[in-house]
C-alpha cells in the first residue's frame, strides 16, 4: 500500500517552523488523529496507491488586512517565540538569533505577504516595531520602509561594481577569474596574508572583509592556469604562487589561510 500524504500538523518540521495553519499547495495540514482514521480506511479497500489530503477552502473575508498572516504571529513561529509582541520593540531579528534559515523563511514570508524584497543586513536590522507597522494600513511609515529598501538595495549594487577585481556581479559572461593573485585592501605594512578562494572560485565576496583587516590582504582565485588533476597539485599549486607574491612583496613572512579552520604560519 503507497499513500501519499499531504501536510501533517501536530509533528515534524512543518509544525515546527510554521505551525498548523498555513496552506500549502492548496492544501492544510491533516492531524495525527485523522491521519490515523484514513490509514484504517485505506487497508480495508483494495486499491494499492491512495491519496490522503486536506483540501484548503478559503473563507470570504472583508477586508486584505484580515486575509494577510499575521506577520508577528509568522515570525514568532520561526523564532519559536509565543507572543513576539510582548519584546521590547526596539529589538531587532538579528538580536534575536535569527540564523540562516530563519532568514531564508522570513524573507519568503515578506516577499508572498508584502512584496519586500530585503537583503540579508538590512533583514537582520528589522526591528519588532517595523514588524508591527507592517499590519497597519500602508502609510507613510511603510512608505519608508519600502523607500529604504530599494536606496539599499541600489547601494549594494554601485558598491558591488566598485570592488577592484575582475568580476562584475552584473556581468554573467566571465565565470572564471583572470587573475591568480589580487590585492583586497590597500594597507601596506604587516605580515601579508592570503586568503584561497572559496567553493565559488573567487574572492570578489571578500573584499568587504578585507577592509576591516590591519595587514595586507591578498586573494587567491582558481584560474584557468590552475591545475585540475588533483586537490594536491591545486594546493602545491597556490602555495607556489603565494610564496612568488609574498617574495615580490619583500615578505620575510606571511599567513596563508584556506577556508575558515585552517591557519598556516610560515
């Protein structure tokens, strides 16, 4: 016997992050008890694949504002918080623990609800009072809001296109970088210190960090000169070329560092 279940409340991760009341697919979630009653049905008839859902009938409702979710009620399920309201208004999501899949569910809950499309800074900065004017009619208040979203968003665009490396975040047609070795901050005395790529291959989403560093600070990328037999001819590879560029450097040290857990001193 195959069924095919549609949302379960009471347990699992749906109840867990959402709770029991959210459509899914056309669809609300089925309770234990009832799930139970149609398994007992389901082995008494002969047909082998079965199909057990909640069919979603969506009541009439006077107004938008009562057929929106409640967007305080959302996100205190995501926190896991009861009453999100009773926090100090002043209190921002990012001071509440908001981790990287809260973040993706209340930015989905933002965009469906009240087409905010907010980057992850300016999610994090959201405060319970800017939560609250959310539910209120669209005044000035969200005006704004909405205002200094789109003056961020235009921000992080103009900053992306001045980081000094190769790639263009706007620009799809360079997928892989031209230079092996470039510089991510402009200070010039220190131990210098090399920074391998990530998984993307280029070090352009660490410039911003780099600003924030007191030695030189180098990229390494993966370009097409970079061997590809083996994760040993990569490293011997990047270790060659950071010891060329900490020589040319007048380096009689320097920190090579790949990832976030591996440090190197030499």
């Amino acid at each position: 016997l195959a069924i095919q279940w549609g949302p379960i409340g009471d347990v699992g991760i749906l109840q867990d992050t959402v709770g029991s009341d959210v459509v899914i697919s056309g669809t609300i979630s089925q309770s234990i008890r009832s799930c139970l009653t149609v398994l007992d049905k389901f082995l008494q008839q002969k047909h082998p694949v079965v199909l057990s859902c909640v069919p979603y009938l969506p009541a009439e409702v006077s107004s938008n504002k009562t057929a929106k979710t409640s967007i305080l009620s959302a996100v205190g399920k995501i926190f896991g918080i009861s009453d999100i309201s009773s926090l100090n208004l002043e209190i921002s999501l990012g001071e509440l623990g908001m981790d990287s899949l809260m973040e993706v569910e209340l930015r989905l809950l933002l965009e469906r609800e009240y087409d905010l499309m907010l980057g992850g800074s300016k999610l994090r900065n959201l405060t319970i009072r800017e939560l609250r004017l959310l539910e209120g009619p669209l005044d000035d208040s969200i005006d704004t809001i909405c205002s200094n979203v789109k003056a961020t968003q235009e921000s992080q665009v103009s900053n992306i296109e001045e980081v000094p490396l190769y790639f263009n975040a706007q620009d799809n047609t360079q997928l892989i970088p031209q230079e092996t070795i470039v510089r991510l901050n402009s200070v010039k005395s220190g131990t210098p210190l090399f920074i391998v790529h990530p998984i993307e291959g280029t070090v352009c989403m660490l410039y911003s960090l780099a600003q924030l560093v007191s030695v030189p600070v180098f990229g390494i990328q993966y370009t097409a000169e970079a061997p590809a037999d083996s994760f040993e001819q990569v490293a011997a590879w990047y270790w060659a070329v950071s010891i060329i560029s900490a020589a040319s450097f007048n380096a009689q040290k320097y920190v090579l560092k790949i990832g976030v857990e591996m440090l190197s001193n030499y």
